[in-house]
C-alpha cells in the first residue's frame, strides 16, 4: 500500500500497511538522512514564533506578562494559549518584528 492512499485509513487499510513496514530499515533511513543533514526541524507554530523575533525564552514570556513554564507548557502543548495571546503570536509568526519593537520599547 502506498503512503500516498486517501486519508484516513480505515482499520483493515491501516492494519495491512503496518504489516509490511520494515520499522528496523525505516529507523536506519532516517538516521542515515539526518547524518547526511536531510532532516528537518518541525517547530509548534509558537515556537516558530518565538524563534523569529530572536527572542530568548524569558524576553518572549515577558512580553506576554507569563513565566518560562507558561510559556514551555504552550509551547509543549500541554495548555494552549487562548484568545488575544493567539493573534499576538500570530503576529510574531509573520511578522516578527512587530513583537520586537515592543519588546525593546518596553525595555
């Protein structure tokens, strides 16, 4: 079965994929594409945020008036952030500099 199939699969299609994947030669695959330096880092679309302000952990959580953990629990996705923390973050992501001519005039 290939990968490309219409999602999602029914159990019976889920049950026949998994039943042909050769974990062990996927895993050496992917270590092998990491060590060739094809991986790629996924980052939670806060975290993206945070990274293109070039803010560190502690300026971007006082920005938002939170702590670190705060800021690590949405980040980790543990407790989403909601409402008008949504938009700012948003904000951050396309446009960051936004966010960083407030924090460095809140300085």
């Amino acid at each position: 079965m290939s990968t490309n199939s219409k999602l999602p699969l029914s159990d019976e299609e889920l049950e026949a994929f998994e039943a042909k994947r050769d974990l062990a030669a996927e895993l050496l695959q992917a270590g092998e594409q990491m060590k060739a330096g094809l991986g790629r880092v996924v980052y939670s679309p806060l975290i993206a945020a945070r990274k293109n302000t070039g803010l560190t952990p502690e300026q971007f959580a006082a920005l938002f008036g939170i702590s670190v953990t705060t800021l690590e629990s949405w980040e980790q996705d543990r407790n989403p952030p909601v409402g008008a923390v949504r938009t700012l973050i948003a904000i951050a992501l396309h446009h960051p500099e936004a966010l960083v001519a407030i924090a460095n005039q809140n300085q």
